[in-house]
C-alpha cells in the first residue's frame, strides 16, 4: 500500500537575465528566451501509515500510535516550507545560473521565471529550514550540490523531511512554456518501542542506530556511506510508564549487507543495579529506503537484554558491556 500526498506549488519568480543581443533595441532576438512556469508536486510515496496501522495494532498502542503520528507529521508531511531553487547549464563546469531560496510555509506559491533562450538543469530542496544535523553544499556546480551530514561520531537525527528534484528544461522564445518537477523525499525514519514493564530494577536505558547514508547527491539522486557515525533518537514523552518510544530520523540505509547479514543496527544499553551494562545489537536484514517507517518492538528483560520477536530484526547480546569492547560508542 503506497500513500500519494500531493502538494501543488506553481512557482512566481521574477528574475530577469540580460544576456548580450537581449537590449530593447536589438534585431536579433533569437537569444531573449521566454517566460516559464513551473509546478512543483511534492510526492510523498511512504509506507508510514500502514506501518503504524500493522505493528501498533493492539488496544495497548494507542496512545502511541497517537503520539507517533503527531510527531510524525512533520516529517512525513505534505508541506513545503522552503525551497531552494537552481538553474544551471548542462555543463558540469559551469556554474549556477539563478539561485532563488524562498520560506513559502503553505501549501502553494507561484512564481514566473524569465530565463534566457536555453538548455538547463533545474533543481529543488524543499524543507532545510529546522532539519538539524544536514546542509545544503557546494551547489555553485550542479555535479558537486549535495546534501551532507554534519561530520562526528554521533549525531542527532534529523528534525525534517526533506525532498528533492532535478529536471532538465528547454527555454525558447515562441510563447509561455510550463514544467513540472516531482519533488521525493530523500530521508526515512525508525521506530524503537520497548516495553521495561518486566525489566525490574535497572538503570538508565541508552539508544542509537547507525548503518545510514551520510551524503546525498542531488543531480543523480544518489546515496554515499563515506563515514561509520551514530544517530542519538529523540525519546517520546509518553503517560505509559511502562514503554519507551525512540525516533530516529535519517538518512536512507544501503540496500544490502556489506561486512555482516545486517543493513543498518539498534544499540540499546541497559544499566544494571550492579553496575555492569547490557548492550543489545538489534540488526536488521532489510533496507530503509527513503520514505520508509519502521517500527521495532522489544522487551527489556530482567538481565538487560532487549527481546524481538520480528523475524527480520536480529540480536547480539552482551551481559557485561564495557567502552573497551568491540563497540565504543559515546553516548
């Protein structure tokens, strides 16, 4: 099941080029160009909505699910809060041509563009404004715009859904012309919910995940895993003393292993009344693409251990964790 929100931004900018042979008087005017209207569709195409429907099914979740689905809709939302807009020439060495950044914080805007007679290679980011720990770079050159992760071991997820589009447009001077640009959402979100009612007297409970991409090129839509770096989720308040709710937002996982059978990981650390530490690897064997929601349940047991039941989530378990050991996270 595939949901589709739709949001149509018919965009009005007024931003006129003189190019050379373009002067009000001039007989040759082959080079004028022409102005274009462009609309924006932002296509949110999740699984969030049967996901929360198929694993918070229980009389239970319902707060829960209530609460996910309030903070949630921010992320996966239909509403383009800013964009960035840029206008290139097909040549990769050439740099940008028009920059328009823009807060429109509804539903719809128009704008009109008056460009030049000729070709050229159109992006948008939509939603950077609040997003956290991911910017906008080096997008003077088409080829080298990208989305990167702030550098560090650890970091906080993200706060947005951010989407983006490419598109390449033709300007001629014979009338109006229109385009359309579908913009897709670039980042996904996990869900940890554990149950602590049988967990008896522990200590603090500690969470990340890790195994996502850390840049996101936005000229071919494509994913890089240049660094090994920690999400810290943010913790949901809930009445339920006996559940706890982690969200992490971030960027998509690969779409297979590399190194081991899991794609991207759960820490959990557990602190016993004795001091010692359980840390339990939640791995999971299937990829979170862009757009996706997955939501793990688990159980804290009485030694610390955090118990799945799904059969795509597995588990590595040590009883006596300490920051020496094979996984030094600082939390």
């Amino acid at each position: 099941m595939m949901q589709r929100l739709r949001t149509y931004l018919s965009l009005l900018i007024a931003a006129v080029l003189l190019l050379p042979g373009c002067r009000l008087v001039d007989e040759d005017l082959s080079d004028c160009g022409g102005e274009i209207r462009i609309n924006y569709e932002l296509r949110l195409i999740s699984n969030m909505q049967i996901e929360l429907e198929t694993v918070l099914n229980e009389e239970t979740d319902v707060e829960i699910a209530e609460a996910l689905r309030d903070y949630l809709k921010y992320i996966f939302s239909d509403m383009a809060r800013d964009v960035d807009l840029s206008f290139y020439s097909p040549e990769g060495d050439m740099p940008r041509k028009v920059h328009i950044n823009e807060t429109i914080d509804a539903n719809q805007a128009q704008y009109t563009v008056y460009l030049p007679e000729q070709e050229y290679v159109h992006t948008c980011v939509a939603n950077m404004e609040g997003i956290g720990p991911v910017s906008l770079m080096d997008t003077l050159y088409c080829n080298d715009s990208k989305l990167l992760l702030d550098e560090g071991g650890e970091i906080p997820c993200q706060e947005t859904g951010v989407f983006t589009s490419r598109i390449d447009i033709k300007i001629s001077d014979d009338g109006d012309q229109t385009f359309y640009s579908y913009l897709y959402m670039a980042n996904a979100a996990t869900v940890l919910l554990l149950d602590i009612s049988e967990a008896g007297q522990i200590g603090e409970i500690e969470v990340a995940t890790t195994g996502f991409a850390d840049r996101f090129d936005i000229a071919d839509s494509t994913y890089h895993f240049t660094t090994n770096y920690y999400v810290k989720p943010n913790r949901l308040p809930l009445e339920d003393g006996n559940r706890l709710c982690f969200v992490s937002i971030n960027f998509p996982s690969r779409d297979v292993a590399e190194g081991d059978d899991y794609i991207w990981k759960w820490y959990v650390r557990v602190r016993m009344p004795d001091g010692t530490i359980t840390e339990t690897i939640l791995g999971i064997a299937e990829p979170l693409k862009a757009g996706d929601l997955k939501i793990i349940k688990a159980k804290i047991l009485d030694n610390g251990v955090a118990y799945v039941e799904d059969p795509v989530v597995g588990m590595s378990v040590t009883l006596d964790w300490n920051e020496a050991g094979e996984h030094n996270i600082d939390f």
